[in-house]
C-alpha cells in the first residue's frame, strides 16, 4: 500500500533552516509529481511547494520562494523540502502529498515550529 512517510521537523530560532523528507513507498515514485503542503493552527492546509517526476520542474507559494527548495531523489523514493530563512509564519505542520488517480495520499505531516 502507499505510505508517505515525513521527518525533519522540529523547533529552530527564527532565520534558521531545516531539511524535511518524505520517504515514499507502496506505488512508481518516479512517475508521479510530489507536493508539499503545510497546516497552521487554525487555518487551512496550503500548498508550499510542489515537483514534477523528473524533478524537471517546480512550483512555489509566493509566501516561500526564494527561501524553501523542493528536490526528489527517484533513486531513494524520497522528496525534500530545504527551507532557508524560516519565519515564525512558517510555523506548521508539513504534509507530504501524492495525487494518484483518483486517490490523494498523505503523510501523517511533521512539525515545524520557528520561535526564539
């Protein structure tokens, strides 16, 4: 079965960076594109980044780019996040996302908190 599963999350000061992977397993991992998506408290989940299969091609938020980069290792089955310059905005939980017709898996998400 698919399973995507995240790590790399923690607490780190504001300016600081963090890593995220998202390990994939269960389903052709090269050939679908990969997202990731963040939930703060009380609000509703956005996209942040997303990759195409190849990794030939990327998407942003406005509110992440120049600061966070999506990258994806087809020989690991794993997509990362690398994100730079963090702010306490940035403060969620990050899900890893696989749109596999007609199904939308998820990770179970982890959580990131930038505060001094």
């Amino acid at each position: 079965q698919v399973q995507l599963v995240e790590s790399g999350g923690g607490l780190v000061q504001p300016g600081g960076s963090l890593r995220l992977s998202c390990a994939a397993s269960g389903f052709t991992f090269s050939s679908y594109a990969m997202t990731w998506y963040r939930q703060a408290p009380g609000q509703e989940r956005e996209l942040v980044a997303a990759i195409t299969s190849a990794g030939g091609s990327t998407h942003y938020a406005d509110s992440v780019k120049g600061r966070f980069t999506i990258s994806r290792d087809n020989a690991k089955n794993t997509v990362y996040l690398q994100m730079n310059s963090l702010k306490p905005e940035d403060t969620a939980v990050y899900y890893c996302n696989a749109e596999i017709w007609p199904v939308d898996y998820w990770g179970k998400g982890t959580l990131v908190t930038v505060s001094s």
